[in-house]
C-alpha cells in the first residue's frame, strides 16, 4: 500500500531540497551518487542515503535475525563510508549527507521514507547496463505499476555514463 501523498517542503525556509539515494552493492549506485552529488551543488541540497535490511527466510529464529541485521547494520555503515570517501576522492568534500538505515521491504522502506521525510523531493537511481535489464528499483519504481502514481520525479542515471557525462548532465 503506498502512503498518503505529503507536500514536498524543500523549497519552503529552513528546508533543503533531500536527493534519496538507495544504497548497496550494485555498481549502478556510483552513477546515481555522482549525479545526486553534483544536483546537490547546484542546488544547495542533501544526500540522504538509505540503505535498507532486508528480511530474511530464517527469521523465526530470534538469534539469528538479530546477527542478520547487525551485519547489515556493519554493512551499512561501511558503504556509507565508502561512499562519502569516492566523493571526496572526485572533489564533492562538503556534499551534507544524512544515512538512514531501514529495516523492511525495500520498496516499502522507500515509500516511507519519502512519506516521512517531505524535503525528500527527488529519488536518484542508476539504471545497470546488464542485458537482463536496468536493475530491480528501476524495473519496479521508474518502470513498473508504481511509477505513474509516485509521489516524487525520479531521476535515472544511465549506467553507460562517463563521470565528467554525469556531472555536465547534472
């Protein structure tokens, strides 16, 4: 079910416009960090970078649900680390990141954050440049049955795309 449609308050005083990266470990998210990195320049914003735990099939055993999730917790942590250090690496130092670590559905996760955060205003994906297709988020969100009724413009970045591409392009 998708939540209620919110006003978007990024452009409002004391707001920032929020670009929502979805972050893991498809080659596709670098595409998608540079483009959002260079938007946020230009526009004054913030990166917010979720990375969503998602369940697992073994979770009726409490034990192991909770090391499943504090590995994911770790991961998290360490991509999100990685990927502040790759944008200082190609001269984005100052780019104001929030990390948001959700547990859940990753479409779900997506929709709530954007339901619950109203200066989230544009959803960044990187499309993979795999035959099979543009990858999951992209098949399902920019693609699928939700992308006429998303609440926010999604933006995707070509996988194929050289750096300086993404920055002139942003």
């Amino acid at each position: 079910m998708m939540p209620a449609y919110r006003k978007r308050r990024s452009f409002e005083a004391g707001h920032a416009r929020k670009f929502l990266l979805i972050v893991d470990e498809s080659s596709e998210v670098e595409s998608a960090l540079y483009y959002a990195a260079a938007r946020v320049v230009r526009s004054s914003g913030v990166i917010v970078m979720l990375y969503v735990i998602e369940p697992q099939d073994f979770q009726h055993w409490a034990g192991v649900k909770q090391v499943q999730i504090e590995e994911e917790t770790l991961k998290a942590r360490a991509l999100f680390r990685l990927f502040r250090r790759k944008l200082h690496l190609v001269g984005f130092e100052n780019i104001p990141c929030e990390e948001v670590i959700r547990e859940g559905v990753k479409s779900d996760e997506i929709m709530k954050t954007i339901a619950e955060d109203e200066d989230v205003s544009i959803l960044v994906l990187g499309a993979s440049t795999d035959p099979k297709g543009p990858g999951p988020l992209v098949s399902t969100l920019a693609v699928g049955t939700q992308a006429g009724s998303f609440p926010i413009p999604i933006t995707v970045v070509p996988g194929n795309l050289a750096f300086e591409d993404i920055i002139a392009l942003a």
